[in-house]
C-alpha cells in the first residue's frame, strides 16, 4: 500500500471570497487538505512561514508579489525528518498570482523528490490552476506531477464529496 503525505500551505484570517473580504478561522486549503486527510489516511504537514504574512489580506498579497517577482524562498519553521517513504504527496496551496506560495517552493527544494508522485490540489477565487503546474513540474523534474484538482475557495467548506468522487477516480491511475 502506497504511503501518502498531504504537505499544504494555508492562510487562515482574511481572505478574497467570492469578491469579499472575509475572515476564516480556517484556511480553504487546509479545509481541502484534511478532505483529502480524511480519505486517503496519509499524514499532513502544514507548510508553515517564520515570517508571518501581514494580517491584512491587501498587504499580503502585496508581499506575495513581490516574493513572486524575487523568487523568494521564504524560511519554514520547520520540516520533515524524511520523505523517502512516501510515494504519493498531495501538494497544495492557494493560487496567489496565478502560482503556488513561495514557502512551498521553498519546501520542495528541501527535498529529493524522484520517484515521486506528487499530486497538485489549489484553492483559488477563478483562477484555477494558473501557471503551478508549469511552475512544480519546472522545480520537481524527476517527479511524476500530476494536475489534481482546483477547488473555488468559497466551495472548499462544502467540497468534501466532490474530494472524495475526485480521490476515487485517482484509484485507478495510482
């Protein structure tokens, strides 16, 4: 049986849904990635900065551009000790300018991922997938990456049978 790992990045507080700003307690990826934890049985890791974004959801994205434009690989507060046993990771973030947040870059260079299946899963507002799964392909070419699933960020509460219809499809082709 494959060993999976479910590493996400999540902003929890303000956050763009459906064209307002709102306060999650909750991040919509993390909802998501724990759908996925729920189904699949694999362990989660949450990607998680040292530096804290600012609160303010304008002025974080504001940050995230320019991490984009710089390719900033922002510092983790931490890491996993070993990925070498997992086969499948589930990767997700936000689609922030189109791509993935500059901490999940940040943690996939920390790691040899060859031989990998990595599963790519975003929460966005209407973007969908945007430029990330150019962007991981280009940073894990050893990897077998695989476009997952792009959920809108206002479902991502009440997109638990959509997660599960969509891991049930994937039996197949892991």
């Amino acid at each position: 049986m494959a060993k999976i790992l479910i590493a996400y990045y999540s902003r929890r507080g303000e956050n763009y849904v459906s064209g307002a700003i709102k306060n999650l307690a909750e991040g919509n990826t993390e909802i998501v990635a724990k759908f996925i934890q729920k189904k699949t049985g694999g362990d989660l890791f949450r990607i998680d900065t040292v530096k804290t974004y600012p609160a303010d959801y304008t002025e974080c994205t504001e940050v995230a551009k320019v991490e984009l434009r710089e390719k900033a690989r922002p510092e983790l507060k931490r890491y996993l000790d070993d990925i070498s046993d997992y086969d499948i990771i589930f990767l997700g973030g936000p689609a922030w300018w189109s791509y993935f947040p500059m901490a999940v870059m940040t943690f996939l260079e920390h790691y040899d991922f060859s031989g990998k299946k990595i599963i790519l899963f975003m929460t966005h507002e209407g973007s969908g997938f945007g430029s990330s799964f150019g962007q991981i392909k280009k940073a894990c070419p050893t990897a077998e990456v695989i476009k997952g699933i792009a959920i809108h960020g206002s479902r991502a509460a009440n997109c638990e049978s959509e997660i599960e219809m969509w891991l049930d499809s994937l039996v197949e082709s892991l």
